[in-house]
C-alpha cells in the first residue's frame, strides 16, 4: 500500500499531466508544485472549473462549494492534498 508521501506524488504527477495536456503549458516539467495556477496564468477561471472536472471524475470526489477556496486548487500541491483530504 502506497504511503501518504507516495500518493501525492502520484497525485502531483496526474495533476501536472492533466494541466499539460489541456492547458497552454510551455514546460510542465518546470511548473513548480507550489506555484499558483492563477498567477501564473495556467489556469484562468473557466480553467478551475475544468481542474474540478478532473478531480471529481478521475477520483471519485465531489468538490463542495464551501471547498472551492485557493488552498485546494490554485497549485498542484494543495490539489494533491485536497485530494488526499477528501479521499480518507
């Protein structure tokens, strides 16, 4: 069974593809884990909620209103997190 460290790199690693493949991205790999998605220009609002889609259809979670906050979705760490949190 993957450790918690391990299923968010796993995370991390799917949440970067997916934004390379559905975002302008000019070098995933240099898109820092930490960096803001928003301020970077990755993702705009219509972008979020294509993030949300992802995550609710890829694993299985319902992202509440009251969770659409910039903690959970403005980096590709506090997605995998976020994840984490919502699927133990």
């Amino acid at each position: 069974m993957l450790t918690t460290k391990d299923r968010v790199e796993t995370y991390k690693e799917q949440i970067r593809a997916f934004l390379a493949s559905n975002f302008y991205i000019a070098d995933a790999d240099a898109l820092q884990s930490e960096t803001s998605l928003l301020d970077q220009g990755v993702v705009d609002s219509t972008g979020v909620l294509e993030v949300i889609g992802f995550i609710e259809e890829t694993y299985g979670i319902t992202v509440e209103d009251s969770e659409l906050l910039p903690e959970n979705l403005d980096s590709i760490q506090g997605i995998a997190q976020y994840i984490i949190s919502k699927k133990n």
